[in-house]
C-alpha cells in the first residue's frame, strides 16, 4: 500500500471508519450488528425473539441463523441447510449457491425460502432452483427442500391476513428483444402442499434499468408495500418501496427512495439496500439491511457485506422512512429497550469437544470424519490433505468470517510434507481465485520450508525464496489485518514471531475487486496434490479483534 493510500485510510478510521472500540451507548444499536460476510438480512420476530437469516453463497453449512431479544445482541444458533440431502454444492462456482434467503412464521411453523444458483450462459439462463424449507423450531431440524419454482432469485413469501400464501421473486427472460429482468414476479403458493397455484404473474419493475430485485412484502393499514432491492448491491444501492390496496397491483411508487448511501461518500455504512421492514412487540418499526465499511471512501470492502439495522418511522402520507426523515442510514440507532451492547467474545478453539462450532464454515460439502474431524483425546482437529484451494471439488479448508479491520488469527499446526504437492497452514481466503496461503511444504535437497503464495486472477508466489524450518514441535502461524495491509507470521515456540514476505494487500479480496458477493475468511488448510492420504493436525484456531484487546 503507498503512502498517500495509507494516509488516506488513517484519516478515514479517525472520522469515519470502523470505531469498534468505542463505548456504546445504553438504548443504542451500533451497525453493523452481524459483523463480516453476512449479506441479504432478512428478519421475523416471533414472540420476544428475533431471527435473521444471510446469504452463504458457496459456503456450507447453508443459511447461517441468529437470534437476539433486543436487537442490540445477537447470538448465532446455527444453520438452516445442515445435510447435504439438503444442499449440494458440488461444483458450484464462485459467488453461486445460496442467494437470499428469507424468513416468514405461520401458525406455529417457520418457513425459509431460498435460490440455489447455478452456472449458465448468462444471468437470463442460470439455474435458479427456488426451494423452501420449515421447522417448528428455528434451532432446526429443518426439513428436505421442496422445489417452488426456478424463475430467479431472491424469493420471499409472504402470508396474507386471510391464509392465502404468495411468492414474490425477481423474473428472468432469455428472449431476444425482451428486457433481460424486468422485475418482480409473484404466484400464489398452497401452504399444505408448498406447490405453485396458478400462473406467474409480472407485478412491478422499479425504475428504468435498476434491476428490482430482493421483494419483500408487507400489509398495513389494508395498503400492500412491496420493498425492492435496486441499482445493484453495490455503491449504487439503495432500497425503495411501493404500495397497492390489491396484492397484485398495481403498484405506486414511493415519491422518494428509501435509503440508500450511494450520495454520502462520508457515511460509514455504505452499499445500503436489500432490507426487511418490521416491528416490535410495542409497535417501534425497523428495517435490516445489507451495508459495507470500506477500507476509504467508495474503496474496496473486504470484510464484505454485512447485517445492519434501522429505525422506521411512517410519514402523513403512509410512507415508511428512515427515522429523523433522511435517506442515510446511520452506525448508531436507537434501540427499543435499554440493552447494552455486550462485544462477542471470540473465545480460542483448542478442539477439545467433539463437535465443531456453529461459526465455522466450510467450501461447498459437509464437515465429514473421512478429511476433518476434532480428536478430543489428543485436543487437536485433524484434517486430510485434499485439492487444490483453487479448485471446485474437494478442498480441505475451515474457516471463519473475518470482521474487523485490525484483527488477528492465530494457530499452530503439526504437518509432516514429504513433498511440494502437499502444504497445510492458514490462509486468507476470498474465493478460488483471489486468497493468500502460508503454506508448511516440502522442497527437494532443503527440507520442509514455509511458502507463501495465492491467487490473483492467477496463481502467485510472494518469496523469493522458501524458508526452512523445523517441524519437530509443529509451526505456529498468525496473519494480521491493519487497513489495507495483510501479513503472515511464523514462530518456533509461540513468543518470537518473525514476518514472513512483504505486506500483502488485503483490499483486493473484496467484492469490489473481484466482482463477486462474499467477503474475506480466515481458513485453516491442507492439501495433498499426490494422493490424497496426509493429515496434518492444528492445535488450536484463534480470532482475536485487535480493535478492542
């Protein structure tokens, strides 16, 4: 990073960025309240518990869950998607799989809809299998899919007053002449059997060439709002609304949009849209959205797209607007109750249970004892070298969401290479394309030796030349996020840790240098490019955010 970028970015943590660790306010929400890659929020309350439901794309377990009672904490109880009977991911490509997932309770059961997107010619032609799946319990056990339909993605339900059930989607038409996505479609849905009742119908476009997508529905007062997502997911973002006396139209549009922080290069959250409008047991409205913290003004994000919330108020005309009358969504929201928020204690995994925790994530299949497993007995995970980190098919990788900008990742791991095609270590990992490794290896006539490499577009390695080492006690490795910078550490005891290679730049493993839609990961890896057989053994993986140590 040069020096008039990193003045940049100093001036824009002192007045605009990432303030974790200042205090927070009783009664306050400080944004974002789900740190990290969890985009597409989308919220029920039901009783004195609220849930929300992101986006997980190609990761697996599929459709991460939280829950909180007063909107300031939240805690993550697990996953909607758990057995590969319920996603198959094989094969999926970058920024593919889960999109969108929405939350909607009736009578007693809990209904998840979501796309599984799959590779096509274009965006008209993908695969866009819509499935939904329901629990009495939001902890699970969710049900199989049941297929809805495949006309696009981002499907919402919505259940009307009188039990009639709809699903609203953003359509799709290959046809020659005819606007690639012209909108929100919408059909009825039988809640017995979760099948389509009758035809498709197109209901609403947005405005002119701003690809309406993310519908969510909502009844007040008799009128129906229809919410949309518009102008893209990123700095063009923002979220509008339109209303109609009948579900199917026609639609009115608001005479202003929403929010959105497209206008304000100085407003922390940033990519503002795709949100869910609700209220709270005393009748407070807010709404959840989507937001990214650049690392400077309209810069690259890598932490992602994460969670946020906003406070509602509904104007004279029976309009919904952000709270005080702007457009501008804020860090700091009044909460409804006079909760203090408690900062998540990342806590060290030493692998001493027999069962992984729920904030792991892992490429595209199930955790299976045949490559990964904790081994109580010697509090180790041990993990089978597989293929390559940039590859689709069986990669050995555990991660977790990196979300803060100054944060630390540490392990130690016990790897014997016995040659170059097989490495184990800690890797910072956007997708197969964009990620760096530190890599335990082996070289002819040296030995094991560390090596530090990646992908940027393509393949790249970033030592002049590899560093033996000694692997009798196993090799303790850190990375650490500073802004832009990245960097890799290694020690031989755990106390003296030397830098290895130059600082890499961590801006481009963000959405807005790839083009994708995940965010940056902290993973642990092996792999073995020969057999398939070696297993190495990590010690212990922990996440430290450096913002408030």
């Amino acid at each position: 990073m040069n020096k008039v970028v990193s003045a940049i970015f100093v001036v824009f943590i002192l007045f605009f960025g990432v303030r974790t660790g200042m205090a927070d306010e009783e009664g306050e929400i400080r944004n974002p309240v789900l740190r990290g890659f969890n985009p597409d929020p989308c919220i029920v309350r039901v009783g004195e518990y609220y849930y929300i439901v992101t986006s997980s794309f190609e990761w697996f377990p599929g459709i991460p869950i939280y829950r909180s009672k007063d909107l300031v904490n939240w805690e993550q109880i697990g996953h909607v998607l758990m057995r590969k009977s319920q996603l198959d991911l094989t094969g999926i490509a970058d920024g593919d799989g889960v999109y969108a997932p929405s939350i909607t309770y009736h009578d007693g059961l809990y209904y998840v809809m979501y796309t599984v997107v799959q590779g096509g010619v274009n965006w008209s032609l993908k695969g866009y299998p819509n499935y939904i799946v329901t629990a009495k319990n939001p902890e699970g056990p969710w049900s199989e899919p049941v297929l809805v339909n495949a006309l696009g993605f981002d499907p919402s339900l919505f259940i009307d007053d009188d039990g009639r059930a709809y699903v609203l989607v953003r359509i799709f038409d290959h046809r020659k002449g005819k606007i690639m996505s012209p909108g929100i479609g919408m059909h009825e849905l039988d809640l017995k059997t979760l099948q389509p009742v009758g035809e498709p119908k197109f209901i609403y476009s947005g405005w002119a060439k701003s690809s309406a997508e993310g519908p969510k529905m909502l009844k007040k007062d008799g009128m129906y709002y229809l919410f949309t997502a518009e102008g893209g997911t990123g700095y063009g973002h923002y979220q509008a609304v339109a209303r109609s006396k009948n579900v199917w139209g026609p639609y009115e549009r608001a005479p202003r949009i929403f929010y959105s922080s497209r206008e304000d290069s100085t407003a922390v959250i940033q990519k503002a849209g795709h949100g869910t409008l609700f209220a709270t047991p005393e009748g407070e409205w807010y709404t959840t959205h989507l937001g990214s913290r650049p690392l400077v003004p309209f810069g690259p994000c890598p932490l992602g797209r994460e969670t946020c919330l906003q406070k509602v108020s509904w104007n004279e005309a029976g309009w919904p607007e952000l709270e005080g009358g702007g457009t501008v969504p804020a860090e700091t929201v009044k909460a409804p109750g006079p909760s203090v928020r408690h900062p998540e204690k990342e806590e060290k995994d030493t692998f001493d249970t027999p069962v992984l925790n729920d904030r792991y994530q892992f490429l595209r299949e199930p955790a299976s004892p045949d490559w990964i497993y904790p081994d109580k007995r010697e509090g180790v995970l041990r993990m089978r070298g597989r293929r390559a980190l940039g590859g689709l098919y069986g990669q050995s990788v555990i991660a977790q969401r990196i979300d803060s900008y100054r944060q630390r990742v540490e392990t130690r791991v016990r790897f014997e290479p016995e040659n170059y095609r097989q490495s184990a270590g800690l890797c910072c990992f956007y997708n197969t394309t964009h990620f760096y490794a530190l890599g335990l290896t082996y070289e002819e006539n040296r030995g094991t030796v560390l090596e530090l490499t990646g992908a940027d577009g393509g393949y790249r390695e970033f030592l002049n030349e590899r560093i033996p080492v000694s692997v009798a006690d196993g090799i303790f490795m850190r990375m650490e996020t500073d802004g832009y910078s990245l960097r890799f550490f290694y020690s031989l005891d755990g106390k003296g840790w030397h830098a290895v290679g130059e600082p890499l730049d961590f801006g481009k493993l963000s959405d807005d240098y790839t083009g994708g839609y995940t965010g940056a990961m902290a993973t642990l890896f092996v792999q073995d490019l020969m057999y398939e057989n070696k297993w190495a053994a990590f010690d212990y993986f922990d996440k430290i955010d450096l913002t408030v140590e």
